[in-house]
C-alpha cells in the first residue's frame, strides 16, 4: 500500500474540484481526505495501491471547465493506514455555503451551455433531417417522372404491338386467299389435265374409225379397178 500528499493549485477552490477528488475514489480502495487550503489552494492525501493511486492522481490533476489544476506538488510515502475511508474536509458554514452557491452558479452555467449545445446540435440534427426529407422527396418526383415515361413508352409498345397483332391478322388472311387461289389453281389445272385426256382419247377414237373408214374404201375402190 502506498500513500501520497499532494497540494493542487490553480482555480481548484470553488468550482467543485472536492467533489471531483471525492467522485473519483467513490467505489475505489482508496482512503484519506480532500480539503481547502486558506491560500486558495487544495490538498489531497490517499492511501491505496500504487496503482490506484497513480490512476487517481491522471482523474484529477486535469483542466476541464470550471477547474484548472495549474500545479500539482505530489509527494509519496509509505500508506499509514489511518483512513477508513475517504471523505471531504469541509470548512466553517460561511465558506462552506459561499463556496456551492459559486459552485452551483458554474454548474447552472455549465447546464445552461450544454442545453445551447444540446439545441444547436438538435437543430443541425432537423436540418440534416429536413435535407434528406428534401432529398427524398426529389428522389421521389424523379421516379415519379421516370415511371410515367415508363407509363408512356409501354402504352407507344401497346399500340405498336396492337399495330403488329393487326398487320398479322391481314397476312393471316392474305395468306388464306393465296392458298385458296393455289388450291382453285390446283384443281384448275387438274381439270384441264383429265379434258385433256378425255380430248386426245376421244381424237385417239375418231381417228381410229377415219383410218377403217378410209381402209374400206381403199379396199372397195381396189376391188372395183380403181387404184388409189
């Protein structure tokens, strides 16, 4: 166990840099006191592990708005172990009530700043927010754009596929009246092809009878002395 006495001056009087000291060994093995000095300055005593002790002394020797430790005169011993626990030395009544209705006066002031922070910062946060919502409604008018072009350039394939589905319904019926056509054109020429055959065998016959008829006479005229 180690021991320390340290004398911290600068604006420590005040501006609740006791309470600092006493916050900072709250739920620590640490023991010893915290008390004003009459020159304006604070002294501290802690007993613990050097370990503590050292991370102790990094808490508190610190300058952060209202306390400004200055210098910090540190000197280490050997722990007495006199201390059960830590605590703050606190002076007569007028001092005492001086010094938290100063210290009370900074942390309303503090409040005070940090709601102006807290504020800003919401207002930074709504106008961040108002831009997106901006952002978003652009985004959405552009879409808004896009699926009616969209919209228009399905009703222009719409009516070109309705111009398509009609120009197929006329090749449709062309093509119906040409293959009517080959099939009159088929039967057509099946016609003229049996007239044909009917034509030249009727020929065929006639001719046949001709040639008997002109043997017979051939023959009557030879037996009759005529030669032909």
């Amino acid at each position: 166990m180690k021991r320390f006495s340290a004398v911290a001056a600068g604006r420590v009087q005040r501006v609740g840099f006791r309470e600092h000291v006493y916050r900072e060994t709250f739920d620590k093995d640490i023991s010893g006191y915290v008390k004003n000095l009459d020159n304006g300055e604070v002294e501290i005593v802690a007993e613990g592990s050097e370990e503590d002790l050292r991370a102790l002394i990094d808490r508190i020797n610190i300058i952060r708005y209202p306390i400004a430790v200055k210098s910090f005169a540190i000197k280490w011993q050997e722990a007495t172990g006199e201390f059960t626990s830590f605590e703050i030395i606190r002076g007569d009544l007028q001092e005492e009530l001086f010094e938290r209705v100063d210290f009370a006066g900074t942390i309303m002031y503090q409040t005070l700043e940090n709601s102006e922070l807290s504020l800003k910062k919401q207002d930074q946060m709504l106008d961040k927010q108002d831009q997106s919502l901006q952002l978003q409604h652009t985004m959405l008018d552009k879409q808004d754009q896009m699926l009616e072009k969209q919209d228009r350039m399905l009703d222009k394939q719409d009516q070109m596929l309705d111009k398509q589905d009609q120009m197929l319904d006329k090749q449709d019926r062309m093509l119906d009246k040409q293959d009517q056509m080959l099939q009159v054109g088929i039967e057509t020429k099946e016609e003229i092809v049996g007239l044909r055959k009917d034509t030249r065998k009727y020929l065929d016959d006639e001719f046949a009878e001709i040639k008997k008829e002109l043997a017979a006479i051939k023959g009557a005229l030879a037996r009759a002395g005529i030669q032909v």
